[in-house]
C-alpha cells in the first residue's frame, strides 16, 4: 500500500472544517523527499521534521522514495501542531507498518522527537463541532487533552501517550486507550459580599444585573468600594448550564487554555491599557479576545474612561448582538460574546468631583472631556448606572457582617429561573422583539415611563434597557406586570445622566 488517507480537522474561528490527510509515497524516485501540500502553515511545514525524527525513535522506518503529504482542501489555510499526528499515522499506513485503522477516526496531536503525543489547543471545539456534525464520528486525541473529552461518549474517544500506542489500536487493543475522567470539583469562592459594608443602594443595583445579566456602570471616589463589588459578582450569579459550561470550554480551548472545563461564570478583568485586538480578538489567524473569553459571565473594565476609545468603541457590536465579527483579509470569524459588562470609573480625572470630604482640583473642561471619552452610544448600551459614595466610617467600622453572597444567590437564582421558564434566556438577553412580548406594562406604568422618557429626554435604546430593568425587578417580586413601583425603582439607575 502506497496511499493512505487520515480524516482531521482545523479551526476556522468558531468553527471547525473537516480536512483529510492524505500521504501518497513514490518509492521508485531515488531521491529521498518529503513534502507537505495544500496551503500549510508555518507551523504545518514544520511537522516534516517532527514527523520523521518520532517514526525514527520509536522503532518504525522512514520509507524510502518521494513522500507527499496533501492536506485537503487545499482552499484553505492550515494552522497548528495537531496535524503532526494524523501525518505521522497516515505515513505508517501507507508504507505498511500498521494496519488501517477505522475511518470513523478523527486524529489530533503534538508530536515530539521522542515519539511522545503532547496536548493541543482547541480540542473541545473539534470534538463537539464534529461530534455534532457526524454521530459515528470516534477521536484519537493525546492524554493531556482528554479532560476536554467530557462532553462526547467515553466509547468514541481514545486517548494515547505515544506514536507507539497507535499499533495496538490498529490491533483492536483499545481498552487501555479509553479515558478516565474526574469530577470537576467545585472550589468555593474566597470572596463574599458580607465583607461590604454599607453601598446597600449599590447592593441592590447588583442583585438586579446578576438577576437579569445587565450591563452596569459603578461611578464614585477612589476607595468607595466600586473594585470590591464588582469582584463579588460572580458569588452571585445563577450557575452555569450544561450547554454554558460547553460553549465556554469551547471557547477557552480555542484561546489556547488546554485540559481546561469552565464550569464557574468567568471573570475577566484586563488592564486598561489592552490594545484593541486583546480585548476583541483578532491575529492573522483569528483567536477569541477577552470579551469572548467573558462569555457566559463578568467582564470587569476598572477606570472605564482610562481605556484607549477606539477600545471602548469596539464594544458597541458585541453588547448589542452577544457577538464579535472579526473580519481579515481572507477569514471571517464570529466568536460569541455574551457577557455582563461591568464597568467602573471615578467622576473626573483626579477622582473628587462631588465629594463631601476632599476637594476636587480639577477644571470643569477637565471633567468634562473626561466623561466625554465614554461616548453616548456606549452608554446607552448600558443598562444599570449606580453612583457609589464613600462608605460612613460608622458603617466601615461595624462589626455586623454584611449580607453574604449565599443569601443574594438564592434570590438572583429564583428571578433568574422565572426569565428562563418563561422566555428561555435572561432579560439582559432579549431583543426588542422578544422584550415586546414578555414585558407586560399596566397601563398606568406605560403613562408614568412615557412621561419619564419626555421628562428625561430618553433615546429608545435607553426606554426599552428601562423596561429590561423594570421586567426584572417585577420578576424579583414575582410579578407577572410591570407596575410603576418597578419602573421608578429602574428609573433610579438610568436617570441620572453623567457627565
């Protein structure tokens, strides 16, 4: 046998397309060759070397002649280690040395000089992408990878340790290769927000965004506590779904961070001086940013008006569509984006303007081209704005514990399960359309809003994240109609505009 052919796949943004390796050995050329075609990498040309020195290594024979190596399609480029593997098994098949193995097999793997498999990013894409694509589909994947194979039947999956393994496979000796898995253990969080004192208004307007998964933006002097409550959060939130816990592994394992299960929202905080492409994504080939790494859980933005505009700008897609189209010269790639925005900013440069205790030193024109760097579509995209004082120093030196995180849990869990009984998502998640079918007004609370908008000079954006806020508080009561209760409570952490 002189031709083989290894099924595989490479990573085109979120997605995954199939690509078959295919090895073709000309052993009557004299010359001793090995070339690998089809639009490969860098990375890709490299795995000739490593290819060669494993087989060697390991006891097998490089056969003599011309080798080629077509990765196809040959319309796209290939990207990644992973395909050391399937090269290396499609070589052995052709020239003999092992017996074919069953074409259901997708293979993945990092090969070293040694012959040893190694672990490679994105193998929980490319096993629930293909998975879902194809039912027979069964994996080959290296052990280091295989905490990312929880989600696809133990059956279909065999993990190995080495180039070697792959001949008692190709024997039908496949018990050994079979997973183990372990129980995600569930680590408890070091933080609470018992150990807040006071800020029960800034309280309250972070039990309604958890509830809802709203965007929010804390204003207040340095060391009121905004950084603190932001960080406490995620104790709040609604645990994750199976289907979340999924698409944020996904994600994760893309990003390059292998053997790794999200199962807790994540908490994403980059320093304000992040370029653009870190936070949205991006890279010759396209890889998820922080905003997609935040999917599904807090993006902490720490001195808001501090990040380059062109960064805070970016945002504006992805808060609101839930997702970030990256787009280069020959690729196109859409990563999900649902996060809950947090941000947080002092009210001027100097970080007094208003305060009762320390004067402000800075100018008016320095305030205001200070607040002018978060533009206003931005803030119409954000649905919560809570004005966080200095805490009393009677409230600071209390010894009576704030209430903990547990507690707040337990009222965000109830309001978020009402919103996905109902409509299958979160308020912060509906469209316009959808909010017009599940936000049910009494008629006086639609003249009290309408009055509102006119009064407040409101945009539409700004009344329909209104009626987001106000379905929620209605549901933290438990009532199926928003009442005027509701929207003037909403209205306090919309009406106040900042400079």
């Amino acid at each position: 046998m002189k031709y083989s052919k290894i099924k595989t796949g490479c990573i085109d943004g979120f997605k995954v397309e199939n690509i078959l390796v295919e090895i073709d050995i000309n052993s009557r050329s004299t010359l001793q060759t090995f070339k690998i075609v089809g639009m490969p990498s860098a990375s890709v040309l490299e795995s000739e070397k490593r290819v060669i020195s494993a087989i060697r290594n390991i006891g097998f024979r490089v056969p003599n002649g011309s080798i080629v190596a077509n990765l196809s399609p040959t319309s796209m480029r290939k990207e990644g280690s992973h395909f050391d593997l399937p090269i290396a098994i499609s070589l052995l098949e052709a020239s003999g040395q092992i017996k074919e193995l069953n074409k259901s097999f997708f293979i993945f793997g990092e090969l070293g000089l040694n012959g040893e498999v190694r672990p490679v990013p994105g193998i929980a894409l490319f096993l629930m992408y293909i998975k879902e694509r194809d039912q027979q589909a069964k994996f080959i994947i290296p052990r280091g990878n295989q905490g990312e194979s929880v989600f696809v039947p133990k059956e279909d999956v065999y993990v190995i340790d080495s180039l070697k393994d792959i001949e008692n496979l190709s024997l039908g000796i496949m018990d050994c290769f079979t997973p183990q898995y372990e129980e995600p253990v569930q680590t408890p969080f070091i933080v609470d927000f018992q150990e807040i004192r006071g800020q029960t208004f800034a309280k309250r307007g972070m039990e309604i965004a958890a509830s809802g998964f709203h965007n929010v933006l804390m204003r207040g002097s340095p060391g009121s506590g905004k950084t603190m409550i932001a960080k406490r959060v995620p104790t709040v939130l609604p645990d994750m779904t199976r289907e979340e816990i999924i698409e944020s592994t996904m994600i994760y394992s893309v990003a390059g961070y292998m053997n790794t299960i999200i199962d807790k929202r994540p908490f994403r905080a980059p320093h304000h001086t992040a370029s653009t492409s870190s936070i949205v994504g991006g890279g010759a080939i396209p890889k998820p940013g922080e905003i997609s790494l935040a999917h599904n859980g807090v993006l902490f933005m720490d001195e808001f008006p501090e990040y380059r505009t062109d960064v805070i700008e970016s945002l504006r897609q992805p808060l609101e569509d839930g997702e970030v189209t990256i787009t280069r010269a020959k690729s196109v790639a859409n990563f999900p984006a649902k996060f809950m925005l947090i941000a947080s900013q002092n009210p001027c440069p100097c970080g007094y303007y208003g305060d009762k205790e320390i004067e402000c030193s800075c100018s008016m024109n320095q305030i205001i081209n200070y607040n002018k760097k978060v533009s206003g579509p931005i803030m119409d995209r954000i649905d919560i704005r809570i004005e966080v004082p200095r805490v009393k120093i009677e409230e600071l030196m209390s010894k009576e514990d704030g209430e903990s995180s547990k507690n707040i849990k337990d009222r965000v869990s109830r309001t978020a399960e009402i919103q996905i009984r109902r409509q299958n998502k979160l308020n912060g998640k509906l469209t316009n359309k959808e909010l017009k079918r599940y936000a049910y007004l009494e008629e006086k609370a639609e003249d009290f809003l309408r009055k509102a908008a006119i009064s407040l000079q409101l945009t539409a954006r700004s009344v329909n994240r209104i009626i987001k806020i106000s379905r929620t508080i209605a549901d933290s009561f438990d009532s199926k109609y928003i009442e005027i209760s509701h929207i003037s409570e909403a209205l306090n952490y919309r009406g106040r505009k900042i400079l």
